[in-house]
C-alpha cells in the first residue's frame, strides 16, 4: 500500500487520531514518493522501514520538489484564470 498510494493524503489517514502511527515496510524504493518526501501532518506520522536505499535518494527528492512546486504553480494558475472568466 504505501509503495503505490500517497499516504501522506488526507484521504488515507487524515481522520485517524494523530496519536496514530503509520508504519510501512518495504524492501525496496516505494513507487510513491510523496510517502517519502511529502512534508505535513499526516507525513510526520508515517514511518517507511526499508533496506536503507531510500537515503540515497537526493537527486530524486530535488526532482520530485522541482515537480511538486511546477503543479501547484500550474494548479493556482488554473484557478485564478477561472475565476477570472467568471
């Protein structure tokens, strides 16, 4: 579940009582990297055990910021052009 799914989403675990703990074991690089880099409530309450490979992953946590930055930028772009044509 947490190599495939962004847990750090309110969706999975934003009703959960924030005393609750997320573990996540997985052997190999999660395919979901927010699970690994998103910031946030939820994501301080997630613990990925791995084989240790994760903290070899800065070239892949700067890309994955840069990506992260460009969406939202696009997304609050979206939103201000459609309130604009309304």
């Amino acid at each position: 579940m947490g190599g495939t799914y962004d847990l750090p989403l309110a969706m999975w675990f934003g009703d959960f009582d924030l005393r609750v703990n997320v573990h996540v074991i997985d052997s190999a690089r999660p395919q979901s990297l927010p699970t690994l880099f998103m910031g946030g409530l939820n994501a301080d309450r997630i613990i990925v055990w791995d084989d240790g490979s994760t903290e070899n992953l800065m070239d892949e946590k700067k890309a994955w910021e840069i990506a992260e930055v460009r969406i939202k930028a696009h997304s609050q772009m979206s939103t201000l052009l459609t309130h604009r044509q309304v």
